[in-house]
C-alpha cells in the first residue's frame, strides 16, 4: 500500500470520501483528481471576521456588478468560459491584471483567498503552481460571486478544453481540473454543493444538455441520481474534480458569495495552473 493509499483508507469513514483536514495536502490533490476522493474541506481557512471584512469591501468595488441578465447573481472579476470570440478573449486578458490588483487591493492587508491557494498549492504539489497562460498572456484567477435567494446553480461540467477555446492552438494541456472555492458568506438554508458520480465525454455532456435556450445546465431528467451533497460553512475552503457534473441548489433563506478558481493538472511532472 503507498503512503497516499495509507492516508486516503484511514480518512475513508463510508462509500462518500469527504476529507476533513487543517491544511492542503499532495495527496489530497492527487484523490481528487484520480476521483478517489469526492471532496476536500479545509474549515476555518478564512476567519469569520476576515471573511465579513473582505465580503463587505468587495462589494464597494466599481467592478463588482450583477452578472448581464441574471440580477440575483453579482460578481467581481470575470470567467474565460464567457469569452466566444478571439475579440472577447483578448480583452479578458487585457483586463486581467487590473482586476488582479484591484481586488488584492480591496483586502489589504489581508490576502487574497486566491493568492493564498495559489501559494500554498505551490508549495505541496512537487512541480509547483502558476497562474495559466494562453500563449503568453496570463490569465485572470479569483472570481467573486454572490448568490441571492431563489437562485439555483444548474447541473454541469466546468472543462477548460470544450467551448471557444477547443480550437484555440495555445491553450495549455490541461486533461483534469479542481474547483476551489473560499465561502466569504453562507446561506442559512438552501445552497449545498451538489455532486454527482458522472464524468461525461464532450459529447454525452452535449446530448445531456436540456432545451431550455436561456440555460447553459443539463437535464436532470437525462441524468442520474446525485451522489452527495455538501454543506458549506463560512470559512471553509471546499475542492472538488469540477470534470464530474455539479451543482449548487436553490438558496432558500439568505446569501452566499464565494471567491473561487480552476486548478488545472497536465501531468504527473508538469506545475498545477489556476484560472477563472
């Protein structure tokens, strides 16, 4: 049995393998990447007070504005998802450092949770972490998003590889990702992660996709069953393999913003990368 296999069966208390732990570690990265691991959380990353300060100043930034056509969902900070075009995508990296530092200089002199992440990860993976490039530009890292009553998150994949960018020759090799989200303010009901124990192709992620042209989700109908669900606390840092279909139920009382990225794997002897 290997150290990692040693860690992860003595952790493994029934069939949903949610790690609970004080700090980041290799090989929780490696369980959730391998799918042996459902979820890792990490409580109290952030403090309360550290996370009412940050939500509060975030929210007086002139560029934390509601997502275009959805006015219960506001964010600050931008998603390379959102880019269809070469136009879109080069002002998205255009914009990039200025939103890196407005938002560093919001939390002053707190840490990003992003930058925060973003080192330590660093530090435990053996070939380090850097923010993604495309080409040779970087890329934005750290999206804040805040979700109000009655707003639920659809069923879907977060794949770097599918949409605009599948063509796109300088896209870096990513072949696995990690959602990481920081939770600055939790829902006093409604709002739990949703996972569930598929992991479409491109093209079943397609046919899964419901009709509904004003939703980007799938059809829970041409899907199974969820696997688990997590409740979030304030504070908590919460990973999870965001290549296996989620989502994130309706709020019912209160709101939930986040700061969240993308940890992007192309190799066993390559550096994680981080992106929105």
């Amino acid at each position: 049995m290997t150290i990692y296999e040693n860690k992860l069966s003595s952790y493994q208390k029934n069939q949903d393998a949610i790690i609970s732990a004080k700090e980041l570690e290799e090989w929780h990265l490696i369980g959730l990447l391998d799918h042996s691991i459902d979820a890792v959380i990490v409580p109290n990353y952030f403090l309360e007070q550290e996370c009412m300060t940050i939500s509060e100043r975030i929210k007086k930034s002139k560029y934390f504005s509601a997502y275009p056509g959805h006015p219960s969902v506001s964010r600050l900070g931008q998603e390379l998802y959102e880019c269809e075009s070469e136009l879109e995508l080069a002002k998205y990296q255009e914009d990039a450092p200025t939103l890196i530092k407005e938002m560093r200089r919001l939390v002053h002199p707190y840490i990003s949770p992003i930058d925060r992440l973003r080192v330590e990860v660093d530090d435990i993976w053996s070939y380090g972490c850097n923010l993604a490039k495309l080409g040779d530009k970087k890329l934005f890292a750290g999206i804040v998003r805040e979700f109000k009553e009655d707003n639920p998150g659809a069923p879907h994949c977060d794949v770097m590889a599918w949409g605009f960018l599948e063509y796109y020759k300088d896209k870096p090799n990513i072949i696995n990702q990690i959602a990481a989200n920081v939770y600055l303010k939790t829902s006093a009901s409604g709002g739990e992660i949703v996972l569930w124990d598929e992991w479409p192709t491109q093209s079943e992620y397609i046919a899964y996709k419901t009709d509904d042209p004003a939703s980007f989700g799938l059809d829970s109908k041409k899907i199974a069953q969820p696997k688990l669900e997590i409740q979030p606390n304030q504070g908590d840092l919460i990973l999870f393999n965001s290549m296996r279909i989620h989502a994130v139920k309706k709020i019912e009382t209160g709101v939930r913003m986040t700061w969240g990225c993308l940890i992007g794997y192309s190799g066993t002897d390559k550096p994680l990368v981080i992106w929105t």
